[in-house]
C-alpha cells in the first residue's frame, strides 16, 4: 500500500537547528503568527522575532517573545542593540528571513529600498533567503502597484506563499489575500530551506547532472491562423527548470509557446508542436533527470490546411481528421537511454491521485506529480494560468499531498526531493 502524507505533514529534520528571523508586519493577520512561531519551533527551528510598530498595535511583543523564547527587536535606534550595529547582526545570523504577515506597505518598502524602521532596513541589508506571506485586502492585492512590487520583488529572488482566497477578518469581503495558514508557511519554508541545502550554483547537490525539463503548451496547427492547444502558461515548468539550475544542474528546457522569458543559466530550445517537442526531448539525451511538465496536445489534425479554413455560406464547420501525438513521456520513461529519474505530470479535472497512479505505471515514471486543474480546484487564480498550485507527489511506494504553494516553492521542493533521491 502507498505511504501517505497529508499536506499538514512536513519534514521535521529540514527545519532542525535551522534559524528563522521572523519579521511580524502591521495587519490583523499578525494573530497567526503566534502559531506560527510555536509550529516553526516544534520542528526545532529557532525563531527571532522583529515587530514593526503596526504590528504591535494587533498583538503583543511579550506574547510573541514568550512563545519564540527570545528577545523581541522593534527599534532601529535601539541604544543597547545597535551599539554593536544590531540590523546587520540580525540581518545575518538566521538561515531565512521570513515575513509573516507581509503588508502592502512593507512589500512596496522592499521594492523600492526605503528603510525607515527596523524590519525595512535588515529586509535591505539581508543576504539571506527571504520568503513573504502577504496579507491584505482583496482590492489592495490586486492593486497594479502591489502587482508591480510583487514582479519586482520575485525579479530580485524574493519568494512567496500565498494569498489564499477567503473572507477577511477586518471587513468581510472575500477574494484573494488572505495570509497563508501556519502549516502552509512551514511548508513553504522548508522548500526554501530545501533548494539551499547544502549549497546552490555550480558547486550545489546537483552539479555535474544533466536535467531535461519541458515547459508550456504545444501548439498543433489547423490551418496558418488556428491551433489546437491547452491552457498552459509554462510558469511551473520554467520554475523547476530555474530551481534545478540552482541546485547545480545542466538544465535543457525545451519550451512550448509561452510569453515567459527564458530562465537564467538554462540551455532553452523553443518549439512548436508536440513532434518537435518530442525530437528535442530525445536530442537532449543522455540526462540524469528529465521531468516532464509541458501539458502536450494529444492529438494534431492529420492534414493541415495551406490557407486559412474558410467558413461556407449555409455549411456547418468542416470535419477535422485528428491523429494522436507522440507520447513524450511514456517515449522517454522506456527509452534505451532512459534518465535515471523520470518525473511526470498528470493534470487532472477528476480522480486526480487515481488517475496520477494509473499513469505512473503506464508511463515508465519514477514519480507522477498529479495536480487537479479544474475550476473547482480551490486553488486561489486557478491553476492554470495561474501563480500557485496544490500537487500530490506518487512515486512507487509512497504518495504525498503538499499544501498550496506558489508554483515557484512546487519547483523548489520538487527540484529538493529529485537531489535526495539522486543522491
């Protein structure tokens, strides 16, 4: 029988002796961060403490310090903290900082650089993982200026775990900007944990191995103006290919049409259809890894048009003859030259972990990560086309739900498990 997790279920070694700077911003959501603390410290994290002064207003310095058993830092013009240029000792003697609840406010702060208070400037003066949990109100999430901050901020490698959808505290609406449950940020810090550990770049647990990643949708003309295509924006897919290069990885993304720029440090092959995607694939073997993401049309219609379908006067739609695409990922799971670990994707709209199962076996695959992509998924924006994604990872013997993450902490806790189980 598989092993199953579920999604409130988190690795407590990762977190083990690990040191979490936690800055605590002005909102109603501060509240959670109470449990927070106490769920990042059962896992043997130490937790430090900042308060802004709009936190403080919410909820207590002597409450959050009891439960994180450390002092509580709220003054950048602390006498007795700053004799010794406190900010920078603080900025540097943690393993992560984390921001939970992250205002618009201090959002807009980090993506300008302005530091007028304590938790502003160690943000500046950091060289340290940062991970945001933003919490506001629905019209403010959305705002173009938050949006802006919030490109800019992941421009700079700043990371994020949520909004969820749901109903605000503070005045009852509902939409998206509801701070990430207490779990859901553990989580999220241990996949940021995780894609620093030990090391990351050319020197990190995946140097030397090649990786083949695919990205996107394909593309399967009809005539020269329409397609046949799925709703695939790529973002998950360039996401694992950046989070393996990270971790010292040969990445190869051979990427579908997506409007996405190429990620850094990876070798990326454009193509159209689900052939050419298939002929790069191959083309890029032999590889260690390939993790096959792309959502690839299943069928191409048989005989293209040379000129554009044109519609008849009293006639219904003409027929279009479809034939089936080649299967990539059964093609590379049971080729001679075979990865060493074969990932695949199944999105769902039914049966998301059954069906995850069957093509795990059908496939050749090492792991099948099963997502459920209809529009009832739950999954705050949707997933695709969206920023955030809720999976269940079934390997052989074993099945685990993760909570939902941006897609970017999927790929880094992804790209986490494949070097632990390479090595």
């Amino acid at each position: 029988m598989p092993v199953s997790q579920s999604s409130s279920e988190t690795s407590p070694e990762i977190l083990s002796g690990k040191r979490i700077l936690l800055i605590i911003s002005g909102g109603i959501a501060a509240y959670k961060s109470l449990d927070l603390i106490r769920r990042l410290r059962e896992r043997g994290a130490s937790v430090r403490p900042v308060m802004t002064a709009g936190a403080q207003a919410f909820i207590t310095p002597l409450a959050v310090g009891a439960l994180a058993a450390d002092k509580v830092f709220t003054e950048l013009f602390s006498r007795e903290d700053e004799q010794d240029v406190g900010h920078i000792r603080l900025a540097r003697e943690c393993d992560l900082v984390l921001v939970a609840p992250a205002t618009a406010n201090i959002m807009a702060k980090m993506a300008q650089g302005l530091t007028d208070d304590l938790a502003s400037t160690i943000l500046l003066a950091t060289d340290r993982p940062v991970l945001l949990a933003p919490a506001m109100n629905p019209k403010m999430w959305v705002h173009p200026a938050t949006r802006r901050n919030r490109e800019t901020l992941a421009g700079d490698g700043i990371a994020f775990v949520g909004p969820g959808l749901g109903e605000m505290a503070e005045s009852g609406e509902r939409g998206e900007g509801r701070m990430a449950e207490p779990l859901e940020i553990v989580a999220a810090v241990e996949a940021r944990l995780s894609a620093t550990r030990p090391t990351s770049g050319p020197n990190g647990p995946l140097s030397g191995r090649r990786a083949i990643v695919t990205s996107g949708p394909t593309h399967e003309p009809i005539d020269p103006v329409r397609y046949i295509a799925n709703r695939s924006s790529g973002r998950q897919g360039h996401a694992i290919a950046a989070a393996l290069a990270r971790l010292g990885a040969e990445v190869t993304l051979v990427s579908g049409p997506v409007t996405l720029a190429d990620p850094k440090g990876v070798a990326v092959v454009h193509v159209q259809t689900a052939v050419e995607m298939r002929d790069a694939v191959l083309a890029a073997l032999p590889a260690d890894i390939a993790v096959m993401v792309a959502a690839v049309a299943d069928w191409r219609v048989a005989d293209i048009a040379g000129a554009k379908i044109k519609k008849a006067p009293g006639e219904g739609p003409p027929p279009l003859q479809l034939t089936e695409n080649p299967d990539i990922l059964k093609t590379v799971g049971h080729h001679a030259q075979r990865p060493r670990l074969v990932v695949g994707f199944a999105a769902e709209t039914d049966d998301t972990v059954a069906n995850g199962r069957l093509k795990l076996a059908r496939k050749g695959a090492d792991f099948i990560v099963a997502n459920d992509v209809s529009a009832g998924s739950g999954v705050a924006g949707g997933v695709m086309g969206g920023t955030r994604n809720r999976v269940t990872v079934i390997g052989r013997d074993s099945e685990e739900s993760w909570p939902e993450l941006d897609k970017d902490m999927v790929a880094e806790k992804l790209a986490a498990l494949i070097a632990s189980r390479l090595d």
